[in-house]
C-alpha cells in the first residue's frame, strides 16, 4: 500500500513537471498563434491575450496579402524543391562512386569531399555572392538553387549505406551484364530509401529554413525573396500594425509543421545519423 | 559520376575558401573602389583590431549563454521523459517541437513577445524585468544579447532533445539492470550509466551548439541590428562580415580576414571540445 502510493505520488510528480515543461516549450508558439487569431488592437490587451477567445482569421488574411506570402511560399517551396531532387541526385552520384568504383586517388579525394563539411557557409557566402553576381545570378531562382546543389554530407550518408550493401549483389549482377548506372538505380538506390527520405527531408527543412545566403543573393527583388527573408517586411513597430507579422509567422511555419508531423521518424534519423555512432 | 558533385563543391565551397584567404590580404579604400596587398600580416592586425576582438567577445558569450543552458535542459528534459507512462509520446514530441523552427521565424517570434510596448512577456514580468518595458529587453545594451541568446536556446532545445533522446534508447537495458542490482539508486544510475553512456551525443551536441553560436548570424540581423549602438553588444564576428550597418562592409580584404578568422577559430573550439571531451568517453566504458 505504502509503496503503491508512494508510486502514485512519483507519477503525479512527475506528470506536473512534464506539463509545466511543455507549457514553457510551447508558451511562444501558443502566445503568437493566439495572437494572429485575434483582431489588431484587442489582442494588445494582455494577459486577455492569451485566452481562446474572439477568435478571427483577419490578421492572417491581411498578413497573406499585405505580406505578398503566397509568392513567397512559392519560391520557398521552388528552391526546396530543386535543391532536395539536386543533393539526393548528386548524392546517389558521387556515393556510388565512392562504394563501388576504383579508381587511382579515391581515398584522398573522399578525405577531401568529408573536410568539405567543415567550411562553414558563413565563410563561403562572401564570395559565393561575388560569383553569382558575375554570373549574373543575384536575384534569381537559379542564385538560391545551384550552389546547393551538392551536399559532402549527403554523399557521406548514402556512401555509408552503399558500403553496407553486400559485395555479392554487385558481383552478381556484374555476371548478369548489369552495368553501373542501372545497378544504381535499379538495385541501391531503392535499397537506400530510408536514407535518402531522410536525406531529403533533411535537405528540404535546411533550405527551406535558409537565412543567410538567401539574404545575401535575394537584394531588394521582392518576386524572388524566400519566406524567410520576405517575413521581415512584415515586422512593424506600429502599434496597431505590429501584430500582422504574427500572421505571417504562423502562415510561414504551417508548411514546415504539417511536415514535421507527417516525417517525424524520418527526421529524428536523418539528425541522429551522425550523433549515436560516432 | 563524381563530376557534378566535385564541380558544385568546387565552385561553391572549395574556391570561395581559398578565394577569402587570399581576399584576406586585401586592404581597399573606404568604398571598396580600389585595394592593394597587405600580405599576411593583415591576418594577425585584423585578429587584434578593436572591433573584431569585441566581435569575438559577443560570439564567445553568446555560446557560453547558450550552450551549457541548453545542454543542461535538453538533457533534463530528455531524462524526463525518458519513462514509459502514458501519453509521454505527447511530450517527446512537443520537446522536439522547435526543431523545425526556423532562424528567422523564432527570432521573430521572440520580436514579437518581447516587443517593450505590446509584447505578452513584456507585459507579464515586467514588474520582475522593468527593462522589458523600458526600453525593452533588446534596447538595453545589457540584455540585448541574453534576450538574443534566449531565442537561441528555445529554438535549440528541439534538436538537444532529439539526439540525446536518442543517445539514451540505443544505452543497453542491461546495464540499468546490473546496476540496479548492485543497488544503485535514480541519480547513481544517471551519473554511472546514463551519463558515461551518452558523451558521443554530449559531444556531438556541444560541438554543434557551440559552431552554431559562433557563427549567429539571422538572430542578430533580425532582432537587434548587431545593437543597440553605440555599444553594440550583439555584432557577433558573422555580423560585422554580413551586417547592413557593418562598419567593414565595404571592405572585401577586413570581410574575407574576419571570414576566415571565424572558420579557424571555429575548428580550434571543435577540436578542443573533441580533445577535452575524449577522456570522458572513455571514462565510463
């Protein structure tokens, strides 16, 4: 009996703290999205604020228009989109490569690829706007899609569930005549699915969520402004007006969140992939 | 195969490194018309400049207002709800949460809250915090960078969460068995066995918090500007290179040196986190 309450004690215990926890995790969510949902100046009116009450979709609806965010939902989802298909293409590329193939310089050429992942982008970006301005890439899908068109992190992920793959598949196909390209396609790529899910989620969320190269090739060209470069313009330190950013800030996270909750398994793999065995 | 791969790597991240280290020798005029050779030596004059040992201070700061904060809960909350009751799938997926938040939509949520006029925060503990109301946490050249920090580590927490979550489920189950058996209690299971256990994703975490706080670039560009001046307490080494009030920023030889001081001084906290953390690893096993 004494244990038994004792028990229940602990779980109760342990219960209020997990639910506080989450209140305080999930306070800003909550205080913005109440926000958004309410009318301009009454939702000024706090702790009123914070209770589910007068509830009306004309701060979103504004924030849509006044914030221009169906194109930058578009261009968002364009530039995740081609650099999702581009990094699993070139990935399944290279790490092919890497796994399957001998050739003279492998090993240092794959060190080189692996120190790539170092150079961080904060340090690339200064030059790389340069390059796309010489191109005359700035402002323009094709300056916030092609330099991310490759990924040594990905090429590292796949490779490491190529070099899984047994010898025997590759030499057995060798012996019925398949060439490389289609044991590629056909046998490892479709062996690898689950990698490259989370390889593309993984992709899709980091490019999606880019700040600072898109903030350095997008210059003022509001048709090509992403959705996290273009949020900004709604920001205003007006009182009545300040709330229409909370419009947008919902609008902007709905898309990341929906897939968050249809790929949660696949994201949790893709960001462990290089904690848990190391 | 390897072609488009190497090109793109090439082209995007290979030659803009040597690129700035070579810029890095560059010294231009104030409009960044016309510049001649400084030679290497403009690497150790830039490195012990006012402005960007201040840099180096607010980025040193913000990882040590971030990391070791967010670390201590991300574990905490990973321990919490690292029990079989029901509905905890509920709570490992709100702690997880913020994972897919964004650099510039949790600043901007934090704007929001703390914003000193209407802010929901600002209005609830500013009997507390005055400075929430006056100026405003992100006008006080004194908290301008906690507030900076504190948008940081919410939006962090979801990531610690998820790999040290995961760190503790691949812990073997038997070793909680034998050592409770040899009768160690809650906290001794944690510190002997969970703890060891978990330093490859302790590791990994600090790694890329600590990368990560070094180089808060959006954070800064959104919520203060690198501000408030003329202080500017939040112009981490990232933003004095892309700011849009940067001082530097007509210069492509201070840009490029500054750049690659960041990436060098980066490598240097990874590699001795690696070092530093080694000897633990091996601690427990």
């Amino acid at each position: 009996m004494a244990v038994d309450s004792l028990r229940g004690a602990r779980k109760v215990g342990r219960y209020t703290l997990l639910v506080s926890l989450a209140v305080v995790v999930l306070f800003p969510v909550y205080a913005v999205l109440l926000q958004a949902l309410k009318s301009g100046p009454d939702s000024l009116d706090h702790p009123r604020s914070l209770l589910p009450v007068d509830l009306t979709m004309s701060t979103i609806r504004a924030a849509w228009t006044k914030g221009n965010m169906g194109r930058l939902l578009f261009n968002s989802a364009i530039t995740s989109l081609a650099v999702t298909v581009g990094v699993v293409f070139t990935s399944l590329l290279a790490a092919y490569a890497f796994a399957f193939l001998r050739f003279p310089g492998r090993g240092a050429l794959f060190v080189t690829y692996l120190a790539t992942m170092l150079v961080p982008t904060e340090v690339t970006v200064l030059i790389n706007q340069r390059t796309a301005d010489s191109l005359g890439w700035m402002n323009s899908y094709r300056g916030l899609i092609v330099p991310s068109l490759a990924s040594a992190f990905g090429v590292f992920l796949v490779r490491q569930v190529f070099m899984q793959l047994p010898n025997e598949l590759r030499e057995a196909a060798a012996l019925d005549g398949v060439g490389h390209t289609r044991f590629l396609w056909e046998v490892a790529a479709p062996l690898s699915r689950p990698t490259l899910g989370a390889l593309a989620l993984f992709t899709f969320l980091g490019t999606w969520n880019a700040y600072l190269w898109p903030s350095q090739v997008i210059r003022g060209d509001l048709s090509h402004e992403t959705v996290q470069i273009g949020l900004e313009r709604l920001r205003n330190n007006d009182i009545d007006k300040v709330n229409l950013v909370t419009g947008g800030l919902v609008i902007a996270a709905l898309p990341i969140f929906l897939m968050l909750v249809a790929f949660q398994r696949q994201l949790v793999r893709g960001l462990t992939a290089g904690a848990v065995k190391g | 195969m390897l072609g488009p791969s190497a090109a793109l790597l090439g082209v995007w991240t290979v030659y803009p490194l040597v690129r700035a280290i070579q810029n890095g020798h560059l010294r231009c005029n104030v409009t960044g018309s016309r510049c001649r050779d400084a030679g290497w030596g403009q690497y150790l004059d830039v490195f012990t400049s006012d402005d960007f040992q201040r840099a180096l201070g607010v980025s040193v700061k913000l990882a040590l207002l971030t990391v070791p904060t967010g670390l201590v809960l991300g574990i905490g909350l990973a321990v919490l709800a690292d029990k079989h009751l029901r509905g905890i799938g509920i709570f490992r997926t709100i702690f997880s949460s913020t994972v897919a938040t964004s650099v510039a939509v949790a600043s901007l949520v934090w704007f929001v809250l703390l914003q000193p006029e209407i802010g929901v925060l600002s209005d609830l503990f500013s009997q507390w915090i005055p400075q929430l109301k006056n100026p405003g946490l992100l006008r006080d050249p004194d908290t301008a960078l906690p507030a900076v920090a504190l948008s940081s580590i919410w939006a962090s927490l979801g990531f610690t969460f998820i790999i040290i979550t995961a760190g503790m489920q691949s812990v073997p189950r038997d070793l909680y068995e034998s050592a409770f058996v040899d009768g160690a209690g809650g906290f001794r299971r944690f510190t002997n066995v969970t703890l060891p256990m978990i330093m490859p994703s302790i590791l990994f975490v600090t790694v890329v918090l600590t990368t990560r706080a070094l180089q808060t670039y959006g954070e800064v560009a959104l919520l203060t500007g690198g501000g408030p001046n003329p202080q500017k307490p939040t112009t981490t080494i990232p933003y004095l290179i892309y700011g849009d009030n940067s001082i530097i920023r007509n210069d492509i030889g201070l840009k490029s040196a500054s750049a690659v001081l960041l990436f060098v001084i980066s490598l240097v906290f990874a590699v001795v986190q690696f070092r530093g953390f080694e000897k633990r690893v091996h601690y427990g096993s």
